[in-house]
C-alpha cells in the first residue's frame, strides 16, 4: 500500500466522486465570463493523484511485486510476495485516437478489468485481470475486434525480444514543419514488421521511433531505428507579405544559426519594403523561422522526405546508452505506404536477427562486427552524408589502424 | 535585498513598452535588463503577475514562451486568420 | 446531418490496409457517427499526401489566461476547402503519473471533448500530456473551466516552462524498480506547479523518473534531470531460483526469447560471460557477485528475475542536461550525484533542483538549455561551484587527455603577481 495521507488536501486527490456527475456542457458558458477571467477561476490544480485509478490488485501489491514472465508475445504474468498473481495484456494503438476509440476502450475496461487502464510510454494499451478465465476471455475479445478495414483495433504483442510500439510525432496531422508524415509512416512500418511485434523471435528488443522534423519532439536519437522527417532546402521568404504578416526582427532572431539577414529589397512594383535574405548554406533546415513568420514557408515535395538512423538505446544494460547513427541520409516521400523506408528497415532487421547474438542490441551488433560489416550485411550503400561534418565531428573520426577488409575496400585494390 | 515588486512591475511595463516599438516579444532574459539588481525569479514573478494584470501577454514561439505588450506586433488576426 | 461533406481519400484509403491498427479508419468511423472536422482532417491530409507538403500554419497562442503553456496555436492554409478545421489548436492536458485511467474518467472527458473540441486526441504526446487536438480559440477557456471545474484537473506544461514530468510504472508493476516513480513524479508536479504554467526559464525543462536503469521512460536521453533508480547494498540471490533457471525449469529473461530456438540455457555464456565488469562466478553450485565491481547494468537481473533482485537500501542516481540535437547536437544526461536517497518530503532533491536552476537562470542565454549551459561553462564548475560538491572519477568516462586546465590564481602559491624586478635578479634579460 502507498502511503497517501500527505497529498489529500489536494485537489486532484480524489476526483472519483467528481467524475460520477455527468459531464455539464453548459456549466462554462453559464459561469465563465471573458471579461473577468478571473472570477471563479481554479489554477495550478495539477494533475489528478495516480494511485485512484489503479485496479484493486495493484493498489494492494505496489512494492510488493516478487517476478514476472511473459505467457507469449504480449501476455505478462506477475506474482506478489503476498501470492497474489496479475495478468498483463499489451495491445498496440497508433496513439492518434478519437473519443469512438476512447469510449471503446472504456466499455472493454469494464468488461474485464474493473474499469482499469493505462497506457504505456511507447503508446501501447495495457489490461490487468486476476483470474486466468477472464484473461483468455479477454484475448479472444481483443483478436476478434477489428476495424472496418480490417486492421486490428487492439493487436496483441510489443513485449520482449520484438518490436515494440514506435514512438512518434504529428506530422501532417497537425504540425507546421514536419518533412514528412508520421502516422501514416508508422502504420505502413508497423503493418510490414507485424510479425515482429507479436514476437519473441529477435536476439533482443528492438526499438523504433520516428519524428517529423530536426525538433525531433520524439526524441529518437537513441533508438535501435530511428526514422527522421528531413528537409533539404531552406524557406522562401515573401517579399510582398513579409512586413504584413510579421516582425522581421523576430524571424531573425528565431534563427538558431544566425542564416537570417535583414535585408531592404524591391518589389516588382518597385515599392521598397523591408524583407530578410537567408545564407543558404548556414541553412539547416529547422523551420524555426517559419514558425515566427508565416511568410517564409519551409515546405517542399522534392526537398523533403525521410533519413534513417540506427544503433542507437538507451537502456544501460550490458552496455552505456548511445545515440543512433545516420545510415540512409535521405529517402523520398513515397506515398501513401512509404515504400522504401520499409524495405529499408526489414533489409537492417534482417540482418540484425540473421547476425546478432542473443542479448546484443542492433548497435552492439554493428559495434561487435564493425559498421563496415553493418553496411555490407544490411546491403546498404556507405555515403559522404554519414561522415560527421557537424558539431562533434571528431568523435566519430576513426583513429586506429584496426578495421576490417569489406566490399568497401575490395573495390580500392 | 529584496526588490520591491510593484516598483519592478513598472520598471518592466516601462522597458518592455520602449523595446516593443523595435520587436515587440521577448525573452524573460531580456526583461532583466529592466531592473539589473533584481533576481531572475523576481523578474518572472512579477511579469507573470503582470500578464494576469492583463498589462503584459505571453506568446508561443512553438517551443518557447515570449513576452509581448499588448497592442504592439502582429496581432494573431493579422498573422494567421484574415490576412491579407 | 445532410449537409456533412466527406472528401475522396483514395490514397489514405490505402492506410486501411494491413494489421497495424488504422488510425484512418478511427477516423473515418468518427466522421460517420457525423463529425465534419474528422472529414476535414482527413481530407487536408489527403492533400498533403498529394502535395508532400503539410496544410498547417503556426499560431502564437500559448495557453489560457495567466498561462504562459498548455496549448499550441493552429490554423489551416486551406481554410475555404476545410472550413471545420480552419482553427485547431491543441491543449495539454496532465496525465496522472504513469498513465493509469479508468472509465469513468474516459467517458466522461470523452462527453467533454466531444461537445468543446473535435473528439481528436493523443494518447499521449511524446512528454506524456494527453494531447487534445483541435478546437478553436473561443472555445480554449471553456475548455480549461471544464477541465479545472468538472474533473480537477489541469494543462500541462509548453514554451519555456517546467514541461510535464513522467515516469516509468516503477511499484505499480515492477518488481526492478528501486523508486517510488510516481509519488516523486506527482510530488515534484505539484511543487513546481508555478514552473509548470508560466515561464520561468531560458527554455524548456524536463524530469524524468525511471525506477531502474533499463530506463523504460528514456529519462538519460530527454530529461534536463534524469532520475533514476539503483542500489548500494548487494544483488538479492535465490540460490534455489538460479538452479531453477540452470535446470531449465523457469525460462531464462522471463520468457522474452520464447519464439526462437537459442538451445538450453547456458548461465555461463549468458550471464557471467555477458556481465560488463566480469564480476560473478560459480562457486559449485552457488552464484556469487562482487558487488563491489558491479555497475548495476541490470543484465544479470534481467535474465533472471526470479533468481535476483536489486538490494534493499535504494534511491537515485542523477543525471543531468539531456536535449535534443539542435543546437549545439544531441546530448545524453551526465552523471552528476552518484546517490541520493529518495523520500518524501524529498528535500534534498530540491535543496539541488533550486541551486541547479538559480544558475541557469542567472546564466543560461535565451533558447540555451541546461546541457549547453554545463558544456558551456563546464562541468567542474557546475559541479564544484554551483551544486557544492566533490568532483569524483565517476563523473567523467575517462579523464581528459589534454594538459590545459584553466588554473585559477588562488590555486597557485603566491598568487599571478609577482616581481619582476626579483625575476630579472635570478635571471639577465
Ligand atoms: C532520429 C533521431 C531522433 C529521434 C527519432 C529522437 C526521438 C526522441 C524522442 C522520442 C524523445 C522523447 C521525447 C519526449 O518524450 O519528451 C527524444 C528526446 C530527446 N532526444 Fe532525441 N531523437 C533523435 C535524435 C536525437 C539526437 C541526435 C539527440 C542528441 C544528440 C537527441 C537528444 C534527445 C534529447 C536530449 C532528448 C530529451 C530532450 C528533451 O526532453 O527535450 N535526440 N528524442
Ligand atoms: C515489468 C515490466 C518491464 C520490465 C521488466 C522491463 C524490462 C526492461 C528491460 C530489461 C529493458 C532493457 C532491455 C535491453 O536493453 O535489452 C527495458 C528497456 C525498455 N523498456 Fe522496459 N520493462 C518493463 C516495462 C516497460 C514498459 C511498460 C515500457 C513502456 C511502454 C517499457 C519501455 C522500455 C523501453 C522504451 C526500453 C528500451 C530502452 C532502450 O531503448 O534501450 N518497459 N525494459
Ligand atoms: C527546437 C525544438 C522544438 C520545436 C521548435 C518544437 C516545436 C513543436 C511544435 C510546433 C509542436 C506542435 C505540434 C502540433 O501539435 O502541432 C510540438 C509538439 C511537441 N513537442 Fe516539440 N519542438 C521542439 C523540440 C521538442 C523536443 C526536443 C521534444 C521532446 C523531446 C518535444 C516534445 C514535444 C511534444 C511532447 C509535443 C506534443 C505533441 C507530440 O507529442 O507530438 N519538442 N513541438
Ligand atoms: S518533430 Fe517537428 S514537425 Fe514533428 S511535431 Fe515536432 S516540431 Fe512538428
Ligand atoms: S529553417 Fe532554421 S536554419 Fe534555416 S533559415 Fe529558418 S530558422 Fe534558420
Ligand atoms: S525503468 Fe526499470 S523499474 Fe521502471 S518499468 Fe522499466 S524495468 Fe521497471
Ligand atoms: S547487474 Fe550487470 S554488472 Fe552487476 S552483476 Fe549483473 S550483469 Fe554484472
């Protein structure tokens, strides 16, 4: 049991009895009054207390949990100290829900788990129940509800040595600089690389993740494989809309590499208005400006599209955490199902599982038999974009004469 | 030893309301430069307390929280709704 | 419902296709049950499939009144074609820590999302908020009234706030974890609500509060202060168990290899051979550990969770100044207090995160995260003049390799003055 007592003067303490009452839709409107936004206002309530909205059985073995095992492929058995024993069930969503979905979810809470939820940080769902007859219930529920289209609404899977859910960003969605778009990238990756998500079949987990643009809000620079949203060329700037619609002096400063320059430029019409030049080559493509300055758009169908990076974790297991690695510079936007981003990944998966040991991860893997190796077995061209030439560079730089004879070499002699 | 605050709220409407006329959002590190003796959380205590005077207001540049004066710069209308 | 318009999307009627869950069929089925915004989504994106481009445009609004985060300003550059989604902001909204809900709390911010927004979420974003997607503006305070009012709950943290911290599921449900990551992640929410809503930084700050280091939140590659769990004491052994696992009775890391033949299992090859500082052996039958060598990579433990388990006298190890790559390229968090025991009121943690951030704030540049900031002015200073204390091997991988510390002048005898006129006695000119 978790102690609580010090917490129950806060507001999200206990919410249960709050949410018992029916949603009032016209409680705002009757309250909220805009030109006194402070009369009745509530603030810094914070989020509700966690220990509410666990089911029974963990509220009472919270500390107490002895081992766990995985039944298959998404199917976790935990046992207590106090002898009490939890099935886990982890199914995949594409974190982009509506409240159908959601409402679903609810009804299948309270079908089979006390009304419990809680998803995960990589975005999949998971169900608890005590008793093994409501567990393989459950199962057969979940294998049986799919889509109209036919997809699985809740696939069963992402737990041990396989794929687990990707992590991912807006996109086109909902963002104003992606480079590419995210959930449909992670439906078609995810489709063709299903057998490893209700698997147990590679040498260890095997990590993807995937972001839109350099902000990377998916922070996937430490995954096994990381898919980045690249842009190539640098925004336009509107001469005839910039002093209209925005502050030069603070699309300049948004710059992180200082490219943007003010600049006093002629229009067609020969009115002098003032404007910004941007130094192409400092240009690395952030869309930072466009985001203060609606008039220098970023985006474009030839510049833009996809890089893969590999070899990256983060766990500390056996060995230290470490960023990913750029191995495909730059992929085109094929669409709708991005063709070779998912060729490109089964190539590198394949020969990861074919090549690693058990426990390596795939950066351990490429590390053991050299990144030489790494691209031959992947079947992978080695290009100048893979050498560092940003900050840091010289981490990477190879100072030692120990490398390892590769189609690379052979080619020279 | 301590600022007092109401006076930095006018030292920090003062400065902000000159430096608008040249950009017209900036840093909470910009702001600062309003009153060198106070301390960081001084400054933010009192331009947060002034944005809910509704005499100071916030903008997003996507990552970052700025401030602005309201009635200076591109109001959200200008940018990203009528335009034109 | 006659006038509802729905687009043509033959090439996302592709992403129907396959396994994978559908998030276009989600959608679709949304718009069906009458929804107009759902259509329009679908059909904007259906354009930018066509056009490689997106169709959105960044709007400056921030949060609510006195909010300086918590939301994300949206417009269409298509409005006349997508008129229901022409604004479409989002907002934040603070999960409870490690993402437990139940139905009463799905429902009912269903009926509320339905009626003030587009029914449109994330569950969750990549910091851990759920994310609503889409309203217009009018309808971002009702929305926040609804949620402080109807469910007690709150937004989130954006721009140069505190961001919304997260943990991984830690006691709930993992026997590893030597951290109560929830109670900290709540605790330090609610301490630093101030930070959470209105900026009070040169740019963004992150916790993160893994229970072990398997880091199951990814704590040492986002988070500014990465906390993570670990042991002083030693590796809790079942002899019993270990020979369990030897005779093949329990399946070696709980069954997480079970769909590829790796023939029997091998505790020497597996475990000893694989330990990173070669510090366990068998002696006979019994499996013995240095704990003293051991670096609490987990591995061990992993692979046989019913044999080992971490020790009883826990807390964390921290870390600081994760970011990600721009600018000054992506950066791990870097160890900087070995141990420090984690418990409620947990004010040593805080004693630290004020001194930690009094720095940053006097000295960190505009947009200059708490990583740059250490490289920047380094991190001996961080460690020895900010934070107070002592600097340890185990702060750096290996020493540095060149000669040029910056030597301070009270660190010489006899200070950088000095006699010429002495000098030039010793020495002719
Ligand atoms: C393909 C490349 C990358 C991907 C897909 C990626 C993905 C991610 C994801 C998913 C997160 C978590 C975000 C969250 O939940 O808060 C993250 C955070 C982070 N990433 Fe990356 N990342 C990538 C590259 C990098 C690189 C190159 C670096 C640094 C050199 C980096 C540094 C970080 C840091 C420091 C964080 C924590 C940042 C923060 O919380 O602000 N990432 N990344
Ligand atoms: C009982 C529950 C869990 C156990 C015992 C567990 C165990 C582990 C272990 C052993 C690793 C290291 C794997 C390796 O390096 O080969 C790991 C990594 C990881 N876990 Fe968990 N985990 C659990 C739950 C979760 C959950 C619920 C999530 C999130 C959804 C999660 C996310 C991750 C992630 C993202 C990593 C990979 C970090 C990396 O890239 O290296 N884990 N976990
Ligand atoms: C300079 C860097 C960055 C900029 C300019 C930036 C900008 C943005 C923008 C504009 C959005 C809104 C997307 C939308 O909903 O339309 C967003 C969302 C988000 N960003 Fe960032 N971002 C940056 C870096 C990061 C990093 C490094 C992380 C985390 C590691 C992060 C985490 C998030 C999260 C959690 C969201 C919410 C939506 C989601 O999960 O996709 N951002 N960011
Ligand atoms: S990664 Fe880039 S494009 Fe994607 S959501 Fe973040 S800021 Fe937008
Ligand atoms: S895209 Fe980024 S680097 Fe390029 S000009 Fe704009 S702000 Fe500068
Ligand atoms: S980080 Fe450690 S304690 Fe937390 S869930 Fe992962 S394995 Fe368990
Ligand atoms: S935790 Fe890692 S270092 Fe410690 S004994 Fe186990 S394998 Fe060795």
């Amino acid at each position: 049991m978790i102690d609580t007592s010090m917490y129950k003067d806060d507001p999200g303490y206990n919410i249960q009895e709050l949410l018992d009452k029916p949603y009032d839709p016209e409680l705002a409107d009757r309250e909220y009054n805009p030109d006194k936004p402070m009369a009745g206002r509530l603030t810094d309530q914070g989020p509700p207390h966690f220990e509410q909205f666990f089911p029974e059985v963990i509220k009472k073995n919270y500390g107490k949990w002895l081992t766990h095992e995985f039944l298959q492929s998404g199917v976790i058995k935990y046992t207590s100290e106090t002898g009490d024993v939890m099935w886990v069930v982890r199914c995949a969503t594409p974190r982009l829900v509506t409240t159908n979905l959601l409402r679903e979810i609810a009804d299948i809470a309270d079908k089979f788990c006390e009304g419990c939820c809680r998803w995960t940080t990589r975005n999949s769902l998971e169900w608890h129940v005590t008793d093994e007859g409501t567990l393989k219930e459950l199962i057969e529920f979940l294998n049986n509800l799919k889509h109209p289209g036919g997809s699985y609404k809740f696939p069963i899977g992402g737990t041990g040595a396989g794929i687990t859910n990707i992590v991912h960003t807006q996109g086109w969605i909902h963002c104003h600089t992606p480079a590419t778009d995210a959930s449909g990238m992670v439906k078609s990756v995810m489709d063709d690389m299903f057998e490893y998500w209700n698997s147990h079949k590679l040498p260890a987990k095997l990590r993807i993740s995937m972001a839109c643009c350099l902000n990377m809000c998916g922070a996937v620079h430490c995954s096994d494989i990381a898919l980045l949203g690249i842009h190539r060329k640098p925004p336009f700037v509107e001469d005839d809309r910039i002093t209209g619609v925005c502050e030069v002096p603070l699309a300049i400063a948004a710059c992180p590499t200082a490219a943007i320059k003010p600049a006093t430029v002629e229009l067609a019409d020969g009115k002098k208005v003032k404007s910004v030049r941007v130094k192409n080559e400092r240009c690395m493509f952030c869309g930072n400006c466009y985001t203060m300055c609606p008039a220098m758009p970023l985006a474009d169908e030839e510049g833009d599209g996809v890089a893969i990076l590999a070899g990256g974790k983060i766990s500390n297991r056996i060995t230290r955490p470490s960023f990913s690695k750029l191995i495909v510079p730059y992929i085109p936007n094929e669409l709708p199902r991005f063709d070779s981003v998912c060729k490109i990944v089964r190539q590198i998966v394949e020969a990861y599982e074919k090549g690693a040991n058990k426990y390596e991860r795939l950066g351990d893997w490429a590390t053991r038999v050299g990144w030489e190796r790494f691209f031959e077995q992947c079947n992978l061209p080695f290009t100048d974009k893979s050498i560092d030439d940003y900050r840091l560079a010289y981490d990477t730089y190879h100072t030692t004469t120990q490398f390892k004879w590769s189609s690379h070499t052979d080619k020279m002699m | 030893m301590a600022v007092d605050k109401e006076e930095l709220k006018e030292k920090i409407v003062e400065f902000a309301t000159k430096k608008s006329k040249f950009k017209s959002k900036m840093y909470i590190k910009d702001l600062y430069k309003a009153d060198p003796d106070a301390k960081p959380r001084e400054v933010k205590n009192a331009a947060n307390e002034l944005v809910r005077e509704g005499r100071l207001e916030f903008f997003s540049s996507g990552s970052t929280t700025m401030y602005g004066v309201p009635g200076f710069g591109k109001s959200e209308a200008q940018q990203f709704e009528g335009e034109e | 419902m006659a006038d509802l318009k729905k687009h043509d999307t033959p090439l996302l009627n592709e992403l129907k296709k396959g396994p994978f869950p559908s998030f276009v069929d989600d959608l679709e089925t949304r718009a069906n049950s009458g929804v107009q915004c759902c259509y329009d989504l679908l059909g904007q994106l259906e354009l930018s499939y066509n056009h490689k481009e997106t169709h959105w445009k960044h709007g400056g609004i921030v949060g609510v009144f006195g909010y300086g985060g918590g939301v994300i300003g949206r417009y269409s550059d298509a409005p006349k074609e997508f008129p229901s989604i022409a604004h479409f902001h989002t907002l934040r909204v603070n999960q409870p820590a490690s993402k437990f809900y139940n139905s009463r709390f799905l429902r009912k911010l269903c009926d509320m999302w339905d009626h003030r927004g587009s029914g449109i979420c994330n569950f969750h974003g990549s910091t851990g908020d759920m994310i609503l997607i889409g309203t217009s503006t009018d309808q971002l305070e009702p929305t926040f009234y609804d949620l402080s009012h109807q469910f007690d709950m709150d937004l989130g943290g954006s721009g140069s706030n505190l961001r919304t911290p997260s943990c991984c599921m830690g006691k709930a449900r993992c026997e590893f974890s030597c951290l109560d990551t929830q109670a900290i992640t709540y605790d330090l929410t609610m301490t630093y609500q101030d930070e959470l809503h209105r900026p009070a930084f040169p740019y963004k700050f992150k916790f993160k509060t893994s229970g072990c280091p398997n880091d199951c939140v990814a704590a040492i590659a986002r988070a500014c202060t990465s906390i993570i769990g670990t042991w002083r004491d030693n590796i809790r052994i079942d002899q019993k168990a270990v020979q369990a696992y030897i005779g093949g009775e329990l399946k070696p890391n709980a069954g997480a290899f079970s769909d590829r033949d790796w023939g029997a299992f091998d505790i020497q090859k597996e475990v000893i051979d694989l330990c990173p500082t070669r510090c366990m052996w068998m002696d006979g039958n019994e499996l013995k550990i240095d704990d003293r060598e051991c670096t609490r990579c987990m591995h061990c433990i992993n692979v046989m969770p019913s044999a080992l388990r971490p020790g009883v006298d826990c807390g964390a190890t921290i870390l600081n100044g994760a970011k990600a790559p721009i600018l000054e390229g992506a950066q791990m968090s870097t160890l900087i207090i070995p141990f420090m025991k984690m418990e409620y009121p947990y004010q040593e943690f805080k004693d630290y995160v004020e001194l930690m951030w009094d720095w940053w704030m006097e000295e960190g540049k505009n947009r200059e995260r708490l990583g740059e900031l250490i490289q920047r002015q380094g991190l001996a200073h961080y460690i020895i003049d900010i934070l107070g204390r002592e600097p340890i091997p185990q702060h750096v991988r290996e020493p540095r390799s060149n000669p040029y510390p910056f030597w301070k002048e009270e660190e010489v005898p006899g200070g950088w003055t000095r006699s010429l006129e002495d000098f030039r006695k010793r020495h002719a000119a």
